[in-house]
C-alpha cells in the first residue's frame, strides 16, 4: 500500500510517503527550489520520494492533501461576504479551490504521465486534521490528547480532540478570526519583523525583556476555557484578509495587526533597522508570556477533558519550544511528543497518515523516532562535488574522521557537519548541521556574524547525549527534535554559555545512538577529550534553505568562513584551501 501525502499551494509545501504503514520519506520543496517556505506545488519532493522508494506514479494506491476546500464551506461564504476584500479575497480563493481540486492532473503532469495512468485515489484532508495526525499517527502514544494551533488553515485556528489506536475524534475548535498564530505574528510584524517564519527571531528576543506589557496583552488575547478571543480591535486581518500570497514562490502575509495595537503598546518599530530598544524586548516578552499562559491553559484544560496522560501537538504554534517546555511542569500531561515538522510542511505527512489509518483502518505500526527523511548522497557523488569545486581534502576512516573533527571543535575550529539523509523539518539534527565547541561565550557572536549573518540576539542549541541531559538541564525528558526549552543548571552554565541563552535556558536536542549514530559518536569523542557531553549546533546554511546537496554545503563552506568540512568521511579545511 503505497500513500503519498502533499501539503501544495501553501507555505512550506512539502511531500511524504508511506509504503506499507512505515514512512520511507519526507521533505520539503524548499530544499531543491532553494526559495524559503516555497508555496508551489512539491513536484520535485514527490518525485524524490517515488525514487527513494524505487516506485513509478503508477505505483500509488491513494493521495492526500493536506486542505480541504470544501471544509468549512458556510464560514468562508459569510467571510467572502462580510469582507471589506471579500470579493478579492473570494476570487482568490476560487482560483485556489481549483487548483488545489485539479492536483491529481497537476500530479500526473508533474510526473509526466497520463492523468488516466495514474490510478491512486484523491483524498482532501482538512489543515488541521493533518496537522494533528502528523503527530498523533507517528507518535508511540496507543491513546493520546491532541491539539494543533497555527495562523488559519480551511479557516480553522486550533482543533483538539483524543487519538485511540488508530482514530482521531475531535472535540472542538476555534475558528476565523481568533487565532493564536496570528496574533504572534501580528505583534512579530508590529515589532519590524515582517517576513514570513519571522516569530522564530521574536521567540529569541523575549528572553532579553521583562513581561512589563502583560495586562495590555491580557486585553489582547482572552483564555477561555479550551480556546481564545482575539480583541479584534488590535488586528485587522478581520477586515483585510490574513490570505498568504506568494511572487515566485516565497509566502507574504499583509499586515495583520489594527490601530488598536498601538494604542495599548504604543508606536510600531517601523522597520527592521530602527534599533531594537528596552521597550521592543519587553513587549516580546509579555507576547511570549502571555502565549504561554494561553496554550498552557488550554492544554489543562484539555487533560481536565480528555483524562488522557499523554499529549501529542502541532501546528505553527507547536514549534514554540519555550511553551513547549513548560507543558511537563505546568500541567498535569506527562507524556508529550511533537515530530520535527510541526509547522505546515509536516502536513504532507499528516494527511497520509490520516488517510492510511483514520479511513482505511491500516493499523499502526510505525513511530517517528528521528528526522532523516530526505535525500542523501553517496561517497561517490560528494567526492565528485568536491572535485568538482577544485576543493583539496583527504578521506579518512570514519573512526579517525571522528576523532580529528571533535579534536578540531576542542580546538575551537567552526565544523560543516554534512552526513546521511536531510532532515524533515525546519531543524538541523545533526546530518546538515555546522557544529562548534560550548564552552567558548565567543562562538555566538562569531557565528551570528562571521557565518550565519544574522541578528546578534538570536540563540543558538546545544546537542546532548541524551543520558547526559540530566548533568546539564533541570529536565530529563528527550527533547530529540530541539522542539523543546529548559533551563541550563545555574552551575553549568559557564561551562556551555555559547548554547545557553541569556536567560539560562537552552533549546536542546538529546541524541541517541539508535537515532543518529555518527552524530552521538562525535559528540561522545567530544566528551572524550573535553569531559563536556554537548555541542552546539545549528543549521548549515546562511539566510537560504539548509542545504539539500554536497555541492550546496560546498558553496556555503566556501562563502562563509568556516574552518572545516566534513562530509562523510571526506575532510577539508579552510587551511588546505589556502595554503
Ligand atoms: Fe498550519
């Protein structure tokens, strides 16, 4: 039974195979288009994940998409109506509807077959369905709560319910126009971030503010029980529309928040160079405060519901690794898993999952244990890249490559990690990865703007072997999508303060070996040699899509000044280059 699930004609877009209940692939279009949050239909993602699978078009039994243009079909029509844009809005949305009802011609085009060869079945999954069985489905829980909260998708902001074995029942919803996703990105966009997946810079500057503008923020965004109001008078997506729209293929969202913004925290910063001031941090902070009551809330209250011990979440509002730290401490949950691509790239996978096991009843048998879904490459093909690039370098057996790249990182060297199958999501987890030593403070500036050249507030995550997490953080429950934020034990923060936020907190990843064995045997030579069980890392790239190809981390490595590349076995230095 071959199930492809598509997320297409949304940000992220993304595809996600299953052959025979177990996920084979996963990945997001971003990675061969190389534009950010690519919006176009994923044909060239559904294509690598037939070839992984060694599969033809005509090979799938059934498709799925993660929207369903028909859901919700009354309230896009009172929305349409009432809206200020409707008519625009409207007509967009029809020529979408279209689209997104034509995908299986757009499949069979893109594969270039005959839409009469291709045989398998066209499911419409709604957003939020996806979004909670790509994490329920994939998780190890037999029963489990579940939530998913995001911007909108088919009009819905959040939907919960419980997962038994393999169905999901819902229990509620919220509904256009309240939505926690907008609301962090109206005051993310308020605070002169504007573009689209900038919450993640927001999430980074609160922990240098104080919540010093909660009370306004209570007056934003009102808890109640399981769901949320939005003042509407601080937003405007209400009346203009919150509709994503993209020009060769990067997602734009209009402004979303009101006049009623400023009047409760004063005047916007007009633009990303108007210095960030005391102020800015604060509101970041009582924003990031105040999601944090509200989820947190709502996930009480959703256990008081459901008497379920376990919870398993999703949606934009899931990848907040702050909150989700809170949730084992500040409710009663004590079990919670999350998969690597919360947001809406992970809705390809979702829509599959749902497809195979809520309506064709094909038991559960598969658990997300890692993120290493995507394409890799052979020894063959990166020597190639790297003969091709003009690079020296020498290959070495793996267990020296090990040993002189974590002699390299005690030695303060910044490393290009490029190994095995990319990851899904928008995390590196070691496998397209740039690694550094701990315990050097300097590493977090020199990376923010020798490397990564971006802002100088922005954190970084440290990687831990996950039997060590205990040595480290005030929490030891596996956090192994770097989905999850805990405090850094007041005496080890001078020894890891690269990794550790100004706030003492850091958004660790803990490694097994059975999840990433390459990756937990360099961060154990690490701890051979420094006696430290941590590295810090993070993604390979430099304001782009983490790199897909060698030849991409060649070109990342050459423009940026990294010391050293290690791909495979194959080791080049900076050194080599130039001398
Ligand atoms: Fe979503």
């Amino acid at each position: 039974m071959n199930i492809l699930g598509i997320n297409a004609y949304h940000g992220d877009a993304s595809a996600a195979l299953f052959v025979d209940g177990a996920l084979v692939a996963a990945v997001e279009e971003e990675r061969f288009t190389r534009i950010k949050h690519d919006t176009s239909f994923p044909h060239r993602s559904i294509r690598y994940c037939l070839d992984q699978a060694g599969l033809q078009a005509g090979d799938l039994d059934h498709f799925a998409l993660s929207r369903n243009p028909r859901a919700n079909l009354g309230r896009r029509l009172k929305h349409a109506v009432l809206d200020r844009s409707g008519r625009r809005v409207a007509t967009r949305r029809a020529a979408n509807l279209k689209k997104i009802l034509a995908a299986k011609r757009t499949l069979a085009e893109g594969l270039g077959v005959d839409e009469r060869h291709l045989r398998a079945k066209a499911h419409f999954v709604e957003h939020h369905l996806a979004h909670i069985a790509s994490s329920y489905y994939v998780s190890p829980f037999e029963r489990a709560a579940v939530l998913s909260i995001d911007g909108f998708g088919d009009m819905i902001s959040a939907m919960w319910g419980v997962g038994e074995g393999g169905r999901l029942r819902m229990l509620g919803e919220v509904a256009f126009p309240h939505s926690l996703g907008v609301y962090y990105t109206a005051v993310t966009q308020y605070l002169g971030f504007p573009k689209y997946g900038d919450e993640y810079k927001v999430m980074g500057l609160a922990s240098y503010g104080e919540p010093a503008y909660l009370d306004q923020f209570r007056q934003i965004v009102h808890s109640s029980g399981l769901g949320y109001d939005l003042n509407l008078e601080a937003f405007r997506h209400h009346v203009e529309g919150a509709a994503m729209t993209w020009d060769g293929g990067s997602p734009e969202l209009p402004p979303l928040w009101g006049p009623g913004m400023e009047e409760l925290l004063g005047p916007a910063r007009a633009g990303s160079d108007v210095p960030l001031e005391a102020r800015h941090q604060n509101i970041a902070a009582s924003l990031q405060r105040r999601l944090e009551e509200v989820v947190l809330q709502m996930l009480r209250e959703l256990h008081a519901t459901t008497g379920v011990g376990a919870v398993c979440m999703a949606g934009g509002v899931a990848l907040n690794c702050v909150v989700n730290g809170k949730i084992l401490d500040e409710t009663p949950f004590r079990d919670l898993y999350i998969q690597p691509a919360a947001y809406d790239g992970g809705t390809s996978l979702g829509a599959a999952a749902y497809v195979q096991h809520h309506q064709l009843g094909t038991p559960r048998s598969f658990v997300m244990e890692h993120a290493y879904w995507g394409p890799d490459f052979d020894a063959h093909q990166i020597q190639a890249a790297l003969d091709s690039a003009g690079i020296r370098y020498q290959q070495l057996p793996t267990e020296k490559m090990l040993q002189q790249t974590a002699d390299a990182l005690a030695d303060g060297e910044i490393v290009g990690w490029y190994q095995g199958r990319a990851e899904f999501g928008p995390r590196a987890l070691g496998n397209r990865s740039i690694l550094t030593d701990p315990r050097r403070a300097e590493m977090k500036d020199i990376l923010n703007t020798r490397i990564k050249h971006r802002e100088v507030f922005r954190p970084f995550a440290p990687v831990i072997l996950e039997e060590r997490t205990g040595d480290y953080f005030d929490k030891t429950y596996p956090s192994p999508f770097m989905l999850l934020t805990y405090n850094v034990l007041p005496t080890k923060r001078d020894e890891i303060p690269a990794p550790t936020h100004v706030d003492g907190t850091g958004r660790l990843q803990t490694v097994r070996r059975d999840q990433n064995a390459l990756y937990y045997d360099l961060v154990s030579a690490f701890a051979d040699r420094t006696q430290v069980p941590v590295l810090l890392n993070t993604s390979f790239n430099e304001n782009e899509p983490i790199c897909c190809t060698p030849e991409e981390a060649i070109d990342t490595f050459l423009k940026t000044r990294m010391d050293r590349l290690v791909m495979g076995d194959f080791v080049a230095t900076r050194l080599e280059q130039s001398g």
